[in-house]
C-alpha cells in the first residue's frame, strides 16, 4: 500500500493545476494531459483499500485545487499548510 500512497502522492506533485492558464491550452495538449493525470490519480486511490487513506489524498488533491484557484485569483487559502501538513503526516504513519 505504502507503493500506491507514493505513486499517487507523485502524480499530484506532477499534476499541473494551473493548466487553464496556458494561453492555447485546448489546442496544444495542456488540457488533455492535466485530465488524463487526473483520471490516472484517480484511478490509483481507487486501488487503495483502506477508506481513510483514499479520502485523505481527495482531500490534498481538493486542497491543492482549491489553492491553485485562490493563487489566481489573487486570494490565500487559510491555513494551507497547516491543512497541508495535516494530511501528509496522516499519510506518513499509513
């Protein structure tokens, strides 16, 4: 399990969330490429047998999505890394 946790946790640090700022981002791939890492991140947490754990790296995904958007949007998400930190130490002891 601790080789999904990884495998997972690699793709969201891989996946970009800031994709729709790319200027031709539905022409020249970006899109595409951000959906099928996020269909592949999915489909690793599916794999995951312990609830808890699944829902832990949703919510770091959601967390990471959420503060792309703010960042854009020129606004802070309260507490990210406290959130952040929250999580991953969740996943550290799995």
């Amino acid at each position: 399990m601790k080789t999904q946790i990884e495998n997972a946790l690699n793709i969201l640090k891989g996946h970009d969330f800031y994709w729709f700022m790319a200027d031709f981002a539905y022409t020249d791939g970006t899109r595409d490429n951000a959906k099928a890492s996020m269909k592949y991140f999915v489909k690793v947490v599916s794999q995951i047998d312990n609830k808890n754990i699944r829902e832990a790296l949703r919510n770091l995904w959601t967390l990471y999505y959420d503060e792309a958007r703010a960042r854009v949007n020129g606004r802070d998400i309260e507490n990210f890394n406290g959130k952040e930190e929250e999580l991953m130490s969740f996943l550290a002891v799995a």
